[in-house]
C-alpha cells in the first residue's frame, strides 16, 4: 500500500508540474499527449465527468476482445483493429487520469511489466492479454462505482484515486503487451491512433466526426 501511494504522489506531482508549466525536462510523448486529449476533450465534450471515460476504458476493453476473437491467423484488418482498440483503451486512460490529476506516463513508467511466456499459438496468447486487461480493470471500475455511491470508504479521495490509479497501471501494461504480441511499439502505436482521434471535430459533425477525418485522410 505504501509503494501504492508513493506511486500516487509521484504521478500527483508530475501532473502539477506539467499543469502549471514547470516540468524541467521535455515533455515525454505520453505527457504531451494527455495535455493534447486534454484540451480536445474540453473543445468537444465540455467538462466530462471521470466516470464517463471510465466507461470509455471498458467499451474499449469490449473493443479489443472483439477484435481478438478470431481464428488463428490473424488478417492484416484484424490486426489493425487490435492495435486500434489498444490505442483507444490509453486515450481514455490518458483522459481519465487528467480527471484524477495524476500523470500518466509516470504511472506506466512506474508500474512493473507482467511475467508472460508466449505460447507461441498468437490466438491464445492475445486472448490470455485480454483477460489479463479485463482483470486488471477491475480496480477502476470498483474505485468509481463506491465513489459515486459514497460507500466502503470510497468517498475519501486518497482512496478512490490509488485504486484507480492500480487498475490504470495494470491496464496499461497489459495492454502494453497486446502490442508486443503483434509486434509493435505500445507508444507509437497510441500516437498514432491519437493524431486520427484528435482531428474529430464533434462539434461541428455530431454523428460523422471520425467518417469526416477518414474521408480527408484519404483524399490526401
């Protein structure tokens, strides 16, 4: 628990300082990137309660375990769809950790990679990652729920953030290694997910925002 809060209170702090602007050193690819979602996030939602884009980080979740639900021999559109959903899982993560304050490429960082032996069969490898991300979640679901009820102790905002914070982590490398799986890079991959995702305009196409980005995409 006490490894739990420190993780809390380091990842607390790097938000404050990248929040007032006194980080010291470039800014790391995952900290740009939540000050980006950030700012996207005000622009088209407006002020989102943290319990939407946890529900954001499950409906990815469902994502990507339709996605992995496939034969053996993965296409070249099923893999694209995996990383894509990989990438989604992270956005709302990123946007979810802006809501608690904390950063979240300290969390990452800080959270320690699972042991796990590929089997070698890709279909049971990604569906033992999926479960693995499904169980890891746990925690931020747990956290939102008895925060909004206001019971088993969950209204003490301490308590509330470190288990999310848990269930971020875990998410986080367990997704991680969905990319290793397939071999790509977990960061570039979300980066690239990203710079599609930060085009959508939801204000102005309401229903076609991400058909809108993909229809440009294409024209150029």
């Amino acid at each position: 628990m006490d490894q739990l809060l420190e993780l809390c209170n380091n990842a607390k702090f790097a938000f404050e300082l990248r929040a007032n602007g006194n980080h010291l050193t470039p800014l790391s690819p995952f900290s740009e990137l939540q000050g980006k979602i950030a700012t996207w996030q005000d622009y088209n939602f407006g002020a989102t309660p943290a319990w939407q884009k946890a529900m954001g980080i499950a409906e990815e979740i469902f994502e990507l375990c339709d996605a992995i639900n496939s034969p053996s021999e993965l296409s070249a559109t099923e893999r694209a769809e995996i990383l894509d959903a990989t990438a989604d899982i992270a956005i709302y993560s990123l946007s979810f950790c802006t809501s608690l304050r904390v950063e979240y490429n300290v969390i990452f960082r800080l959270t320690p990679v699972p042991d796990f032996k590929p089997t070698g069969r890709i279909d049971r490898d990604l569906k033992e990652a999926a479960i693995r991300i499904g169980s890891a979640a746990k925690p931020i679901a747990h956290a939102v729920l008895k925060n909004a009820q206001g019971i088993r102790g969950f209204d003490d905002q301490i308590k509330f953030v470190s288990h999310a914070v848990l269930g971020i982590g875990s998410v986080a490398r367990a997704t991680e290694l969905v990319t290793r799986l397939l071999g790509s890079d977990f960061e570039s991959v979300v980066r690239g997910v990203a710079e599609n995702v930060l085009k959508r305009d939801w204000r102005k196409h309401p229903v076609t925002a991400a058909a809108e980005v993909l229809n440009v995409s294409r024209k150029e």
